[in-house]
C-alpha cells in the first residue's frame, strides 16, 4: 500500500479532493489552497475532520484574540468583523494544508504502531475519516454559553 493510498483511507470523505491538493503541495512546496468548508466553518471543519488539538487551539486562540479586542477597543464591532473575516479567509486559503499536516502526521504515527498490513488499515479507517459528533457538541456548547451570557446581562 503506498503513501497514497494510505492516506485515502484515513481522510475516507472527499479523498479524491483533498489528495489532488496533497499531491500539489508536495509539487509546489506551496501551503496555499482555498477549501470552502474551511472558510465557512473553521473550527467547525476541524472537528469534523478529527483535528481536536488543532480546534482546541483555535478555538483559545480565537478567544484570546476576542478578550484583546474588548479590552483595548470596546464596543467596536467594525474591528471585531474585520478580525473574524482575517481568520475566516486564514482557515480558507490554509486549511487544505494544515489538514495535510495533520494527515501526513497521523499516517506516520499510525505505521509506526501497526507494522500488519490489515492492522494497519483499520487503524487508518477507525483513526481518520470524520466525525458529526464532536462539531454538533461543539455548537450545542457555544449555543448554551450564548444564553447563558444574553441571559446574564
């Protein structure tokens, strides 16, 4: 089983799509290629396609960010839209590549703990592929803390 193939069965969903863009960033040596979901959907994406850690630090770093604004310029919505367009147009133009990092990164951990064939493919299916799951509680949560702040005031 080659690189290739390996990594197909890891993403499962859209392979075809994101193998094309895989192969041309190994081409190219280039990190830029837009991916609409990650655009629209950013942390959302990430939990979809099983990169936790990546959408835990996004989601802090977001957040971070959110507490900068407020403290430094209170009240201004313009700054606070144009910040999350810059990060929606980050998680666009590179969310393509920082899935292939992390693909690249789970195959290579994945073969050095299966060394069987077969053991290693339902490693790579069961580890990767995506998961509705963890987005739906992701916005269930972000739901229940926007009450609870709109109640509160």
């Amino acid at each position: 089983m080659d690189k290739w193939e390996k990594y197909r069965l890891f993403i499962g969903k859209n392979a075809d799509y994101y193998i094309q863009r895989f192969k041309k960033f190994e081409e190219t040596g280039g990190a830029l290629s837009w991916n609409w979901p990650a655009f629209f959907f950013g942390i959302v994406w990430m939990l979809y396609r099983k990169m936790y850690l990546y959408g835990l630090i996004a989601f802090l770093a977001g957040g971070i960010l959110g507490m900068m604004i407020a403290v430094m310029s209170p009240g201004n919505m313009l700054l606070a839209a144009g910040v999350q367009l810059w990060l929606m147009i980050g998680f666009g133009a590179f969310g393509n590549y920082i899935y292939y990092y992390f693909v690249k990164n789970q195959v290579q951990r994945l073969e050095n703990l299966y060394h069987d064939p077969e053991e290693l493919k339902r490693a790579l299916e069961s580890y990767g592929g995506t998961n509705m799951v963890a987005p739906l509680l992701y916005l269930l949560i972000i739901f229940i803390l926007q009450i609870i702040t709109i109640k509160s005031q």
